[in-house]
C-alpha cells in the first residue's frame, strides 16, 4: 500500500476474508469447550503475528537473498501443503464426495506443474 504496489480494494478484501476465515476457525475452537474469549484471543493473537510478520518482511527482509526468500516461501508453502493434507483432503473425501476430493488433488498437481 505504502509504495502503491497493492490497492485498498485488495487490502481491505484480504482483511474480510480473513475475518469470516477467523469465524469458522472459532467454531470448533468455542465447539470443544474453549470460551469465545479464549477463541478470540488466540485467533487475534496469531493475526496480529502474522502483521508483525509481514511487517519484517516487507522491511528488514527487504534485501535478504535469493536463497533465504526462496527457502523461506518453500517452508511456508510445505506448512500449506500439510494444512490442506491434513484437515481439508480427508474431509473432502470423507463428508463431500470422492469427485470434489479427487478434482482439489488434480488442482493442486496443475497448480504445482504450472508453477
């Protein structure tokens, strides 16, 4: 936003889907006995983590190398991929049906071979 890289628009749409993704993330949260407090708590604390993150990245890590950006980017993407393996693909074949779960594999596969 500061170098005009990025618009409002995209800034604020970022911060709404992250709130409504906060929301579903406090269900099962407040669902396995947690209060709301404690939900709201932890999922503001790892926001305000992960500003602070991106705050150093855009700042000290500005004119970091190469190699420590990619292998940064490498770390994150492994802890996407884990995420999705472990919590999205065996609801989706579980609870969806095995052509929706079948169709995210094959987005992924397309997704990493275009990249």
């Amino acid at each position: 936003v500061a170098e005009g890289g990025i618009g409002v628009a995209l800034l604020a749409g970022v911060l709404l889907g992250n709130v409504v993704e906060a929301y579903g993330a406090a269900q099962p949260i407040v669902a396995g006995g947690h209060t709301r407090r404690f939900a709201l708590g932890l999922l503001g604390g790892i926001g305000i983590l992960l500003a602070g993150a991106t705050a150093l990245g855009g700042t000290v890590l500005a004119d970091a190398a190469d190699e420590l950006i990619g292998t940064a980017q490498a770390i994150a993407a492994g802890a996407v991929v884990a995420v999705v393996s472990i919590a999205i693909l065996p609801h989706a074949f579980d609870e969806v049906s095995r052509t929706v779960a079948t169709a995210t594999v094959a987005g992924f596969i397309a997704g990493y071979l275009l990249a």
